[in-house]
C-alpha cells in the first residue's frame, strides 16, 4: 500500500500524463502529416 494519498496523486498524475502523451504521438503519426500538407497548400495558396 502507499504511503500517503499526495504519493498515489503523484503516481496517477504522472500515469495519466504518459497516457496522454502517447494518445498525442499516436495522433501525431496518423494525422501530422496530412495536416502539415493542408497548411502548407493553404499558405502556397495564399
């Protein structure tokens, strides 16, 4: 069992963090590269 709940807190926080970020690379690698593709042609465009 942990010690204190400000230690739990820390442990959830910093799990949930490496979740997320994850999630975000994820996306990054499905979605970055089309979506650097539209700006580009947005901004060529104009």
């Amino acid at each position: 069992m942990l010690t204190s709940p400000k230690e739990y807190v820390q442990k959830w926080i910093r799990s949930s963090n490496y979740a997320f970020s994850n999630i975000c690379i994820r996306w990054i690698k499905l979605y970055g590269f089309t979506f650097i593709k539209i700006v580009i042609g947005r901004f060529h465009l104009v």
